[in-house]
C-alpha cells in the first residue's frame, strides 16, 4: 500500500459543513469570529500518484475560527479523522533532530518522575514508535496507540507493542480494564488532531494511574500568531491552543496543569504536565502562572488579539510572491526542500506551482515520484538537487531550516542560496 491519495474522496460530515452552525468543539458556543481564512484547499496529505494526474481533487475551506468564549481557534471538521489517519505518510523516524529532541525528553521524565520496569508508558498516537523505543530501552513497559496500521507496522518492528485505534474515552476504560492503566501517558502533537477533543481529554484522565502523569506537546499558538506560521493550519489540524485554553480544557476534566516548558520544537510548542486533580504530589509550579499572566497581558484573552491576524498573512503572502518574481524575472531557477504538510497549504494559499518551483524533494519513499496535492509540483528523490543544481533550494519544512542547511550544505559548492518562507521571506546565502 502506498499513502492515502486521492483515490478514495473523503466527503464532509454531514451537518457541520454550515460555518453558520459550527459551534466551538470545547464550550459548544457559536462560532463568529474569524481568526483567518485561508480560502480553499485540498487536504494536505493526500499525495498524487501520476496516475491520478489528470483526475480532480476535493478542496475543503480551510477557514479557521476563533471561539468568543474559550478563545479555542479552530477549524470545522470537513473532514473525519479516519479519513485522515487511517493510512498515514507521515513517519516522525524521518527526522533526526526530531529523534534527538524525543530522546532527551525520555532521559528527563524518566528521571524527573522516577519511572521503572513497575511502571507502564501509553502513549496516544505513536506514530512509528520513534519515542517509546527509547522507553523499551530503559526496560520500561509502554504501550502505543496508532490509528495508522501503515505507521504501527514499522513500530512493532521497533519491538514497540502498538496498537491500531483512535483514542477515545471508552478505549481509555477498556485499557484500564485489561490492566493497562497508565504511570505516564504521553500525547506529542495530537491534542490539535482530534475533533472530540472532550472525549479524548476524558480519556486521559480515565487511563492515568491516580499517581499517573501527563505530558503533551503541541505548537504554541502565540508563536503560530507572533511568527507568521499560518502554513501550519490545514485540515487535519482541528485545534491551536494557548496555554490559557488547555489549562481550561484539561480543568474541565479533572486534570491540573503543574508544569509548562516553553520549547523550539515545531516552530515553538509547549509541553505541559498535568496529572489528575485528586492527586497532589505535585504543586502547580511558578512556570504555569508565569505564562497564565504573560498570555493575559499580551492580549490572548480578548478578541482582538485574533482579529488581525489574517491581514498579517494576506501581507506575507504579497511578500513571498514578490520575492519569487523577482527571481524568476532574473531566469534564476528554484527547487523545493521537502514535502510537509505546511508546505502545502503555504502553496496552495500562495498559488505557487511549477511556474515559480520546478520540483520538491523528500527523504520519505512514500512521497517520492508523487506530486503535490493541489498545486502538483513533483516530488523527486533528494539526489535531484545535485543534479539540477538549482540557484534557490526553497525550505518548505522551515522548522527543521538548520538541519536541512546543514545536510544540504553542499549546494552553496555552485552559489545556491536558501529560502526560508516564514515567518517573512529570507534569503540564506
Ligand atoms: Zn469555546
């Protein structure tokens, strides 16, 4: 099997494709505030095979709200999730600053909180078992969930014990019935992932141990806002999250937020710590109201704060078009650098194909010889490059801009130069 395509059309859930009744996935409020609108777009994961070149594709809005209540931005779901994650090219053993930075966290919870061969590790959408085999290393039992089989197959070749579902809280009770309650459940970028966000909070609560642990990552919305990452929205991310909102989510379900680490992962994200609040082992620290008052003064909790955010990225999008004019005007020539999920919404939205960027390249075989939803750019082999020795290599996964330049090096050998689209348009000689 290859990855998802756009073979099997994935249509929207009936009933909430009306922007006039969407109501927020947290606080059921109506939706009426935009944070910004990103027109329409295809689903940013579906590769094109060549044969399905001259097929159409779907375009779903990718019109992002703000909710006047909770101050949850967040999309609709146009899409459903197992459409999305059921077979999945994303595998985060690709990256090795991302294995790096996983590693780390390990040797940190690990002794932070005492974890031993006693203790039991869960983590919710594990992906190819890129963290838990850190975990296995240490002896410690763990478990993963993973509604990719695709992705779980490569885990279970790890020696990671995974299993294919989607989290939810009646997969939390029957865990906890076979005795697999949790000592530590860990949720890296998969909070913005799931459309029943109460439903899967719940279940956390429900598979901690009463002295159980958790931890979660995802990108920080103030970062999202003050760096310009609007390529970072696209349908499969239903949610961005302040760190106000999440302690109020988390709350809302019996979880105390004590701890907060401000980290560069993804553009900057948080990794906050929470455990059940029966459980007092752990008082809330000076890092969790420290950023409580910090996004209160910087606005976060009034409406304005959202509102202006879409003439920002109409702005940046005036700049980058510009920028690749310019060049294209002096005959130079310009290669993409990966195939990531940002990467095509910043295309699409931008309207940039092959007449500004001749192809891609991509590390993962899955996407190699593919082309690129919606805008079509090919997708080679990164050996393209040296062979084609383009005047420009264009970072489209501009979170990881310093290993790339550092792996790519060998293109400045012909007077290439780096682009970097975000947050503004850069040049990297
Ligand atoms: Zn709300």
């Amino acid at each position: 099997m290859s990855t998802r395509t756009a073979e099997a059309l994935p249509q929207p859930e009936s009933g909430t494709a009306g922007a006039t009744h969407a109501r927020c996935r947290f606080c059921r409020t109506p939706l009426e505030t935009t944070f910004v609108d990103l027109g329409m777009s295809p689903l940013c994961e579906s590769y094109v095979p060549r044969e399905r070149l001259n097929a159409m594709e779907p375009f779903y809005p990718l019109h992002v709200w703000v909710c006047r209540c909770c101050f949850l931005v967040q999309l609709e779901e146009y899409v459903s999730p197992e459409h999305i994650f059921t077979e999945y090219a994303y595998f985060a053993s690709y990256s090795e600053s991302w294995l790096q930075h996983v590693r780390q966290y390990t040797d940190y919870v690990v002794e932070r909180f005492g974890l031993g061969r006693d203790c039991r590790v869960v983590e919710l959408a594990s992906n190819d078992g890129y963290l838990l085999q850190y975990f296995v290393q240490k002896g410690i039992p763990v478990l993963g969930i993973e509604p990719a089989a695709n992705v779980a197959a490569a885990a279970e070749k790890r020696n990671v014990p995974t299993r294919v579902a989607f989290f939810t809280a009646s997969l939390a009770r029957q865990l906890v019935a076979e005795g697999q309650d949790a000592d530590l459940v860990i949720g890296n970028n998969v909070l913005a992932q799931v459309p029943d966000l109460n439903g899967f909070v719940e279940g956390i609560r429900v598979l901690l141990k009463p002295s159980g642990i958790v931890t979660t990552e995802f990108p920080h919305l103030v970062r999202l806002v003050a760096e310009n990452q609007f390529d970072t929205i696209y349908h499969e991310h239903f949610s961005y999250f302040s760190f106000t909102t999440i302690v109020k989510v988390f709350a809302n379900h019996g979880l105390t937020v004590f701890d907060v680490q401000e980290l560069p992962t993804h553009g900057g994200s948080l990794r906050v710590y929470a455990t059940r609040d029966t459980n007092h082992a752990h008082p809330v620290g000076d890092r969790v109201r420290e950023l409580l008052d910090r996004e209160a003064r910087s606005g976060l909790t009034t409406l304005d704060y959202y509102r202006d955010f879409g003439k920002q990225v109409e702005e940046t999008k005036r700049r980058l078009l510009a920028f690749l004019i310019q060049v294209k005007s002096e005959g130079k020539s310009i290669a993409g650098y990966g195939a990531p999920g940002k990467g095509n919404t910043l295309l699409n939205y931008c309207g940039i194909r092959t007449d500004f960027l001749d192809y891609t390249v991509d590390r993962n075989p899955y996407k190699q010889g593919k082309f690129l939803p919606g805008t079509r750019i090919p997708i080679h082999l990164p050996d393209r490059i040296a062979e084609t020795r383009p005047d420009y290599v264009f970072i489209l996964p501009w979170n990881f801009k310093d290993e790339i330049m550092s792996q790519m090096a060998f293109v400045r050998d012909w007077g290439a130069k780096f682009v970097v689209p975000i947050p503004t348009v850069t040049v990297h000689p």
